[in-house]
C-alpha cells in the first residue's frame, strides 16, 4: 500500500499529508530526541534537499528491510551474566546461581572489577545469600550440600 501511495503522489494529481519521504519518517521519529535535534537535524535537512527522492530508498522499501530483519532476528546473550541467567530450558533455582557466578566472575579483580582477586564464597554463605534474596520458605531453603553438587556439576559441564 505505501508503495501504490508513492506511486499516487508521483504520477496522479492526488496527494496525501502523510510521509513520502523516508527522512521525514526519521525526523517525525526524532521528534524529541534532542541530539537529534541539536546535532543531526540540520545535516539530514541538507542531505534530504541535495539529493531528489530516487536516491532515497521508498517508505515501502525502508519498511521491507525492517520486516526482514526482525523476521531473521535471533537472540542471544550479550554477557556471561545473562547467559547464566538464562541458559536453562526450565527456569530453576540452579539458574540463580548460575547468574551470581557469572556475576562474581565478571565483577572479580581479573575482569577489571571490584571484588578483590581471588574472592570466593563459600557454598553456606552462597546458599545463606539465596535463601534471603530469594525469600524462600522454611521447607524450601537452599543448603551448602546443594551448593556444593551444583559447582560440582557446573565444573564437569565446563570440562
């Protein structure tokens, strides 16, 4: 439809007071995004006046990469700690763990972090951290024995 609306405004005598230009999109959709305002706006302005609309892909066209892209799109972690997060098929207490690992890891001294180097918890103090963040009940708690087998686990599964 917004190809044969383009091709309405072009050739017909008719017109619309809709976008036919996809920097009049781009400007629309900055609207208040004031970077764009104060360092974009006016280079888009001369580019979009210094070249006519045939160098300029169409709104359907514009629309059609975007379709495309999501439809190709997948997801995936960005960084250890959402990975661990994440990485379970079933959500599960291990995919906590998992995360503060990952966390620990990630904030420990060899990665520029603030924990000091060699920073280790140990597993009661990991279980005792869980059950108070994760409020779990009195016949739920997490234990240093459970602790234990999941890095024990976690260990053989990175070998």
């Amino acid at each position: 439809m917004l190809e044969r609306r383009s091709e309405l405004h072009n050739t017909s005598g008719f017109s619309s007071s809709t976008h036919y230009h996809v920097c009049d999109v781009i400007e629309a959709a900055c609207e208040k995004n004031y970077l764009f305002q104060s360092y974009v706006k006016e280079r888009l302005d001369a580019l979009t006046g210094q070249f006519d609309l045939k160098y300029w892909p169409s709104l359907g066209q514009f629309l059609q990469v975007i379709a495309s892209d999501a439809e190709h799109a997948s997801m995936e972690a960005t960084n250890p700690l959402t990975a661990a997060a994440t990485a379970a098929t079933r959500p599960s207490r291990a995919d906590f763990f998992r995360a503060l690992f990952a966390a620990i890891e990630e904030n420990g001294a060899d990665n520029y972090g603030q924990l000091p180097k060699g920073f280790k918890l140990t597993d009661i103090t990991l279980a005792s951290l869980a059950n108070c963040v994760l409020d779990f009940g009195p016949d739920d708690l997490a234990d240093s024995a459970y602790v234990k087998r999941l890095r024990q686990r976690e260990r053989s599964v990175g070998n």
